[in-house]
C-alpha cells in the first residue's frame, strides 16, 4: 500500500510510562483507562508503543467496522482532503447528499440529518420529539433501564443506569426509565406528556441484550395508537453489526408477526455513529418519511455535521461493507464466536454464566465471584478480566461490571476469531481449574 500517512512525531514512539504521564500531568482523568498505550493498527491487530501486538475483538467499541488502517479508508479520506475537506452547512456538497441517498435506500422513505457523536445523533432525536409533541405540551420521551444514550446532559438523563448521573444533578426534565422488553411497563409508563419512545435495538452498555421480535412489534403499534414517535438508537448495535443494517431487521427477519403484518416494520427515527465513519468521527440521525421536515431551516444545526471529508469516508465504509459482503460475514463469523463462547459456558459454567448478542455484537456474562481472578478487588470483574486477556495479547470491551464485549471489525476472518477463542478458552480455563 502506498505510505500516505507521514510517520509518527517522535512521541509516539516513547515509553508507555512517558505517555501515561503526560496525560496525567494534561488531560482531565474522565476515563478509567488500562495501562497500554497504542502507536498503530493493521486489520484486527494493534501494536502498543512497545511493539507488542494485540488482536483486537473490541474494535474500539464497535467503531472500526473495517478494522485499523484500512486502506480504503485512508485513500478516501486522502482524495477528498485534496479537493474539500469542510464547507459548512450553508451550502450543498455532493458526499453529503450521496450518503444521505444511500441510508434512505438501506433504512426506508425518510431523510437524514448529518452530526458529530452518537450523543449528537441522540440530541437530535430528543429535540424531534419535543418538536414533534410541542404543541400539543408533549415532550416526554421514555426509555429503558439499563440503556445507554450518551454523555451530553440529555444523553445522561436519557440513559437508564445512575451511574452516569451521579454528580450531574438535576437532570434535564423529560425522560422516564421502564424494563427493557416489558411491553406492559412501557404502556402503563404512558402519560399524557409523552411524546415519543427511544430505545437501543440491543442494548450495548447495558449487556448486550437483544430486543425480542414481540417488544419491537409490539412498541410500534403502542406507538401507533397513542400518537408517539419511536425512536432507535443504533449508534453501537447499528451498522451491519448484527449481521443486517439495523439490528430491528435482523431481529425481525424471521418472525412470523413481521410477514403477518400488512406493512414492514419500520421506527420514527434512528440514531447512528460509531462504524458509520468507520473510525473517522460522525452521526446522524434518520426521520421517517411523514416527519423528516419537522426540523425546519434554523432549528437545528452543527458546523462540522456531514462534512465532505466525513461524507466520502461513510460512503467509502458503506462500499467496501457491500463489496466485500461484511454483512454476511458478521452474520457467519459472529456465529462462530458466539458458539465458541456458548461452548465456554458449557465447559466452564462457574466462569461464564451467560452469552448473549447477535452477529458480531456479543457479550458474556461472568460468573459474579471469580477468585482466581487477579488485580485490584476494588475494581469490576469485567475490567480486571480484560487486563488478564490483555496480557494475552487480546482485546475486550467491558461493559457494566460483570460483562465482556466483542464488538470487533465486520471484516474479522474466521482465522482471527479462533485465535481470540483459543486465547479465551485458555484464560477462563485457567480461571476454572
Ligand atoms: C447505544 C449508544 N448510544 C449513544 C452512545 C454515545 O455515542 P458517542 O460516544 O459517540 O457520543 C453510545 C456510545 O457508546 C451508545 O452505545
């Protein structure tokens, strides 16, 4: 591949211990970090700044859907920073409009609004929903316990877990929390402010834990009848992650209450993020057909949102995704390792007690006491579990305190997933002897 990208400044080529105290001594310690410092990526592999490689099943948190230095992705992002990298949104640009084209084809009738973040993406949705309910005094959104929807101030009061609110109080008015997957909570949860319902076609942070084909159904025509919006966030389970574009798809693809229904499922809005620049930061947020214009000229905006250099990157991602068949490869190399793991339970029930997730959007579930697990007591299980596969040269997500992610590149081989599985099955097989 030619060498684009000019070499590293030299400090990236120091220490772990020189980087770890610059950042200590200048970036504010928002983030519980692990001890490993990276220079570079190929694929599904990442190098730390000791040269020391790892293969990488958290894709950093399901972001790079065709892994590190794809490139592609590097020649998109070259070609059109040669001819126009930002323009603002005063005016048109091609990238823009072709990669709204092209979600509208993979989603439904509808139109796009280009921003920054899966929070900025979740915004846009909330200020949907208040648009949409305003005058008849609705604003309420309801989502669900344990869900995840970001970090901005709407983000955390959206978000059902209080640990993300702690400190931040009061939250912003107009979110209500119920059970995920309990229809009948979400009904009784109805109140006459309420303007729409968001919920994570599986929920990510929270656990990995897929909506079943009856509550998505069933959210659409609650939805239908008291006149409210539902809203997807497919920030982390979106993307062709769950082996379809929409994890709702997927879902759906095979339930009989789908094909009885007279017209596809279909939400109100759907957030997006992480994979859909493949590493390149972006959101966006789809408006189904009969609302895409309630966001009128002058109520929303962002100066970056949909740049061209942001724009050619999505639709650079969305290219190699169809040619190189990344949907079918999520489904099957997905299935592999969600065996793999469902293998791992069976043979080491007192380390792993549950997997759950679809295509490459996997979590299990550790046992809650792990003796033999070393590092800090003080800190979760699933975080000290990741340090013990790190020092196997394996990369996890956590998520929550008792669950691990694999969240890896779409373009995974099957050769790189049994790697990862036989580095897993060594380490929970230690921890079960
Ligand atoms: C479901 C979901 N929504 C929203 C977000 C927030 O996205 P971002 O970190 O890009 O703001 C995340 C991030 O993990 C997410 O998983």
């Amino acid at each position: 591949m030619k060498e684009f990208v000019p070499s590293p400044p030299p400090i990236v080529r120091n220490q772990f211990e020189t980087i770890r105290e610059l950042f200590s001594k200048n970036v504010v310690p928002s983030y519980g970090r692990f001890d490993l410092a990276f220079s570079h990526g190929a694929g599904s592999y990442l190098y730390d700044v000791n040269g020391r490689r790892y293969l990488d099943l958290g894709g950093g948190i399901a972001v790079c859907a065709l892994g590190h230095a794809h490139p592609a992705i590097t020649e998109a992002l070259v070609e059109q920073s040669r001819k126009l990298v930002h323009t603002s949104n005063y005016y048109y640009h091609e990238p823009q409009g072709r990669l709204a084209q092209a979600l509208v084809e993979l989603i439904g009738p509808g139109k796009l609004f280009f921003c920054n973040s899966g929070a900025e993406a979740n915004e846009g949705l909330f200020k949907l929903a208040r648009k949409f309910g305003h005058d008849e005094g609705r604003y309420e959104v309801l989502t669900t316990v344990d869900s995840f929807h970001g970090r901005t101030l709407a983000g955390i009061s959206a978000t059902g877990q209080d640990k993300v609110k702690k400190g931040f109080e009061p939250m912003v008015p107009g979110f209500r929390h119920v059970p995920y997957n309990d229809l009948a909570a979400m009904r009784a949860a109805i109140s006459p402010a309420t303007a729409a319902i968001l919920i994570e076609g599986i929920q990510g942070e929270g656990g990995v834990t897929p909506a079943t084909p009856e509550y998505l159904l069933g959210l659409r025509a609650l939805c239908d009848e008291k006149k409210l919006l539902l809203l997807l966030d497919s920030v982390q389970c979106g993307h062709f992650r769950s082996g379809r574009f929409q994890s709702y798809q997927r879902i759906l693809e095979n339930s009989e209450l789908e094909t009885r229904n007279s017209k596809p499922f279909l939400p109100d809005g759907i957030s997006m993020a992480k994979s859909l620049g493949g590493g390149f930061p972006m959101g966006a947020f789809w408006v189904r057909a009969p609302y895409a214009d309630l966001l009128s000229a002058g109520t929303h905006g962002t100066t970056y949102g949909g740049s061209p250099l942001a724009c050619a990157v999505g639709l650079k991602v969305l290219e190699v995704i169809a040619k190189e068949n990344l949907e079918a490869n999520a489904r099957e190399v997905g299935e592999y390792l969600k065996s793999g793991l469902l293998n791992l339970k069976q043979r080491f029930p007192n380390v792993v007690h549950e997997v759950r997730g679809l295509g490459l959007m996997i979590g299990a579930e550790l046992a809650p006491d792990l003796a033999k697990l070393p590092g800090d007591p003080t800190k979760a299980q699933a975080s000290r579990f990741a340090s013990l596969l790190h020092a196997e040269g394996l990369m996890v997500i956590p998520a929550g305190t008792n669950i691990f992610r694999l969240l890896p590149a779409l373009n995974l081989r099957p050769a790189e997933a049994k790697e990862g599985l036989d580095i897993l099955t060594a380490v929970v097989a230690k921890l079960a002897a």
